[in-house]
C-alpha cells in the first residue's frame, strides 16, 4: 500500500474550485479519480458519499489509504453497471482529454448523475496559441508532456465544449476557467490553462 499519501492534506485552490460545485451531501461518482484527494475532501468537508473509479494500481491503493470506495475499471468500456441517475454528482477531473470514446462518456455522466461536472486542459490558452504560432505544439504546467509521448489522446478549448454539449443536448450551469488556481470568468478561453463545466440533461 501506498504510505506516501497525504491523508488529511488539503486539496489544491484548483480542486477546492471544483469541490465548490458538489452540492452538500451529495452522492458522487468521480471518474479517474487518481489517488482520491478530491473525494476525500468532498466526503470530510461537504458530507458527501460515493465512489471514485480508477483504472492505475498505485492510485487505487492510495484510494484505499484515503478509506475512498474505489471501483478498479477502465473508463473505456464505459458505465453500463450504473443505472440512470445513480448519483446526484459525476465528476470528469483530467479525465476526458485520456478518453477514446470522449463524447459517449459525457453522455453517460449526464446519464449516470443528475450533474456533471468536467474539467480538462484548454488548449485556447494564449501561451498554447503562441506556440503554435511558432510553429511547436504547446508544453505547460497543465500540458508537459511533448508531443510524442503525451498521454493525451485529444485536445480541446472551452468553445469545443460549448459546441459538444449543445450537440449532445447538455445544458451547461456554470462555466469557467482556472489560472493557477484562481477561476478566470473574463475570457477564460484565451486566460485559463483548465475548462470547467457543471452540466445536465438539457
């Protein structure tokens, strides 16, 4: 088991914007719930229940040294062992930009939870332009991987979401940016290096 994990640390400005979004007591369904910091929190500060899924070992032990429920699965093969409206919140942290099957799993988080809430890189931020521009794709705190060995499967901007949700038939509550942990609400697709969203079944 992990001794490493911190049990009682407390989350990031960034986390602690999102856990801001998680309604007191709700029951939650975090997917790719890393080493459970975020549920830990929601379950110690907001008197939430619920379940955390994660695909790696070592997370899923640091999962179990938090005393999270933690389900071991691969997002990919989806969702189907959740009936509708299962849990009051489903997160999204980091985890749509791994996704093969991006768009059904934000169908099935509306499906699955009465909320969601998504957040990923956007790669609108100006610093991420600028590379462009110059012709290189973008390495940054929130993406530092190079172009070849980045486990990032797709990359998109707060609009793309905009656009996917009206697509998918999502009504969007609340949206913003985050900026070395502060929320960006001012042109957050060109000042922010993270999009988040809270949605629902439109």
């Amino acid at each position: 088991m992990n001794q490493s994990v911190e049990i009682n640390a407390q989350p990031s400005a960034a986390l602690l914007s999102i856990a801001r979004l998680v309604p007191p007591g709700s029951r939650v369904l975090d997917l790719g719930c890393g080493t459970g910091e975020l549920l830990a929190h929601l379950i110690r500060e907001r008197g939430c229940s619920g379940y955390g899924i994660e695909i790696n070992d070592a997370n899923v032990q640091a999962c179990v040294a938090r005393g999270v429920n933690v389900i071991q699965l691969n997002l990919d093969e989806g969702l189907s062992m959740f009936g509708d409206d299962s849990f009051d919140v489903v997160l999204q942290i980091d985890t749509l930009q791994h996704l093969r099957n991006a768009e059904i799993m934000l169908r099935e988080t509306a499906r699955v939870g009465r909320i969601g809430v998504v957040a990923f890189p956007n790669f609108a931020h100006w610093p991420n332009r600028l590379a462009v521009l110059r012709g290189r794709m973008p390495v940054t705190k929130v993406l530092p991987y190079q172009w070849y060995d980045t486990p990032n499967i797709r990359v998109g901007t707060l609009q793309d979401f905009e656009a996917l949700a009206l697509q998918n038939q999502l009504q969007i509550l609340d949206s913003f940016g985050l900026q070395d942990g502060r929320e960006i609400r001012f042109w957050p697709n060109a000042r922010a290096s993270r999009a988040v969203f809270k949605f629902r079944r439109a």
